[in-house]
C-alpha cells in the first residue's frame, strides 16, 4: 500500500498520528492540515516572533506538532482561519455561531483537498464534516474513501442530548451541542454515504453506528492508545484524603452531574472530586461541597495530578473513545465509566466498572466500595495499569494499517 493522503482540517491528534503511521510504513503521500509544523518549522517561529508572543505560539504549536517526514509532505491549509475558530472554540459564544464561523474554514479546506487529488492515490482519509468534496472528487479518481468519525453517530447524539437538555436544563448549556445545523447533519450524511470505510475507535461506537442504519460492512475499529511511559503510577499516594478525578470537557455531554450527585450521595467526608479540565457554557457544580476545579494544563503534568488520586470517574452520555480513562488507568487508577462508553472497556470488578447512564446512585455504590475496601483498590489500580498497557501506539498503528491495506488491496 502506498500514495494515501490524510486530511485533518485542525488538531485533532489521531489524525495526526495515522499520517505518522503511514509515514513509517512509507504509505503517506501527503497529509493536509491548518496547523501541520514540525519540529524544526516550530523553532523558527520562536526565533522570528518577540519573545512574550513567541512562548505561546510554540506551546500551542508543539501540541499539534507533526513529526519530521510528515511535515515534509504537509500542505497547510485556511491557517489563519484555523487560528480564529480555535479561539472562538474556547469563547463563551452559543455553539451555533462558532458552527457558523467554523463553515468557510471546512469548506476551503475541503475544496483545496478535492483538488489535489490525482489519479494514483490509492486512497484518502478525511475528518467528519470536511470531506464531502473531497469524496466526491475521489470517487471520481477512483480513490478509496476513508472517514474519520470519533464520536457516537450523529443522530444517537442529537437524540440523547436532545433528552438530557430536557431532563437537567440547569446543565444544558454546559453542552456544545444538543442539535446540530442542518447544513452540518447533511454533510455528515453525505459523507458516510461516500465512505467506503469508516473507521471507529470503540466496539461501542460501532454500534451506534449500527444503530443507524450504517452498513456495518464498512466498519473498522482502530482504538487509539496512551503513552505508558508518561503515564506511569505515583510511587505514592496520600491516602489521607479519597481523591476522585475527573478528566476532560467538564460537561453534560460526559455526565458531569450525575457524577457531581452521585459523589455527594456517597457521603464521603473525607473525600475530594477533581474537576480537571475546561468548563464549557456554565458552571452550575460550583460551589458544590468537595468539588474542586482544576483548570486545565500540559498533558506533560497530568501524571501528577492523577498520580495523588484514587479513582477516575467518566458516566458520558456521548463518547467516542475514552483516552482521559485510559491516562487514569495507566496512573494506576481503577475507573467507573457509564454503558455508554461500553463494557467492552473494562473487565467489570477487575479494572473497573461500569453503570448504567443518568444513575448517580450506582456511581455512589462504586465510590463507597473502593473507599472502603483499599485492598481491592490496589489490585484493581495494579490491573487498570496492566488494561492501559495494552493500548500500545504500535497495535494502533497495527489496526490501522491493516483496515486499509484490506480496503486498497480489496480483501
């Protein structure tokens, strides 16, 4: 398998990983991005730009940083466009203007994609929302057409948000969407209509995908994976106090009340719930007693945060594939995640486990056990590292490689 172009319309870092796989494998043509810097590309602005300005941009930079023999086949794309929906992206604006401005960006960069296009690329992998041109001109080409979709299918996401919205309206605008614009839905339908892959990140995903309607024949699944040598376990960890943590988006979306009542239910006196994250909209959990926000920080420091807690706790509603979980176990934390992620993830009681969506009252009971019963904490810590070291980069690169030599050799 060779000549496969990847198009990741921002920074969205799986994408940025697959077209480091394909560069290892030498299987990359090229790989189109708004922010694709190298290393090298990156410390060139530090020297050109005034020093205060010059810090920042390298820092945001070097998380959307793309290796060496990517860069050298990377076109950029909308760039500067990019920058302004990344910061509209962390604004308190209604998510139906920040849907509006980020439309000219997809759609240039899409249309600039579409055109590169040439006969002789075996196949092209796009990002959800971004790709319809471009599908359409492959098809054309007769290039084999992958969709990258990392979340729950959109219309199994429009239905419990829409529900949830009505169920807890005090959180509602915590969530980024609860409907999406209907230019938006028709292109993601459009889009898996031309796919001839798509890929998914979980068994559960999968099946929402299944759920509506989508041909199940055109399903891979690629879990990503969790740097096991930055995400290692604390030598110690205070015990005088249980730490619960929460890591990612703080949102309904991800369950964030019913985790915020369920830890309360649990009357844990001496215990602690970590917030760790961005809010988005709203803020209605502070204040609540032994909540506590941390605002969010380099991956590079999470360990430590992580490494003085006992438990991660994520009961989404919606979800792709859960790589704060993944972190947590990795540090050595036993996790409590909803169906919705899937149990498929953990092995119930051994590593984790798993309750049902909308239910603080089964989140409480887990927190109760693994405060009470600190032996059975520590061989589920010891086996929630064990899990974690399975999602390796090298399976990741793996499975991805292998769905689509199967697509472009045509078995």
């Amino acid at each position: 398998m060779h000549r496969v172009v990847v198009a990741n319309p921002g920074g969205q870092i799986h994408l940025k990983e697959a077209a480091a796989a394909l560069a290892k494998a030498a299987a990359l043509e090229h790989y189109f991005s708004t922010v694709g810097f190298g290393p090298r590309d990156i410390e060139r602005m530090r020297r050109l730009l005034p020093a205060p300005l010059a810090d920042r941009v390298v820092r945001e930079l070097r998380r959307r940083a793309v290796a060496e023999d990517v860069a050298g086949r990377t076109t950029r794309v909308a760039t500067g466009w990019e920058v302004g929906n990344v910061l509209l992206n962390r604004s308190p604006l209604p998510m139906r203007i920040q849907h509006a401005a980020l439309r000219p960006t997809r759609l240039t960069f899409d249309r600039r994609v579409a055109a590169w296009l040439r006969p002789g690329n075996e196949a092209v992998v796009g990002y959800q929302g971004a790709t319809t041109t471009t599908f359409r001109r492959a098809r054309k080409l007769g290039i084999a057409t992958v969709l990258d979709y990392p979340i729950a299918h959109y219309a199994v996401t429009e239905s419990l948000l829409r529900a949830e919205a009505r169920l807890v309206p005090e959180y509602a605008r915590t969530m980024r969407v609860v409907e999406y614009p209907a230019w938006l839905r028709h292109r993601y339908a459009e889009e898996m209509e031309l796919a001839d892959r798509i890929v998914m990140v979980s068994p559960h995903h999968q099946r929402t995908f299944e759920a509506a309607g989508i041909d199940p024949r055109k399903l891979f699944v690629v879990p990503w994976y969790v740097d096991c040598e930055l995400f290692t376990p604390a030598s110690e960890v205070d015990e005088g106090r249980f730490r619960v943590a929460f890591l990612g988006q703080i949102t309904q979306r991800k369950g964030i009340s019913y985790l915020i009542e369920g830890f309360a239910r649990a009357g844990l006196a001496d215990a602690e719930l970590l917030l760790i994250g961005a809010p988005i909209g709203a803020t209605p959990w502070k204040g609540k007693k032994g909540v506590v926000h941390v605002p969010p920080m380099p991956r590079f420091m999470l360990p430590e945060t992580l490494g003085q807690c006992h438990v991660i706790v994520l009961p989404s509603l919606v979800e792709g594939f859960p790589i704060s979980v993944l972190e947590g176990m990795a540090c050595g934390l036993p996790c409590i995640i909803s169906e919705n992620i899937g149990d498929d993830f953990v092995q119930e009681g051994v590593d984790g486990f798993v309750v049902p969506i909308r239910d603080p009252d089964a989140i409480a009971e887990r927190l109760r056990e693994l405060h009470v019963d600190r032996g059975r904490r520590r061989r589920m810590a010891v086996a929630a590292r064990a899990k974690a070291e399975r999602f390796t980069q090298q399976r990741y690169s793996e499975n991805l490689l292998s769905g689509l030599r199967q697509l472009v050799d045509g078995t």
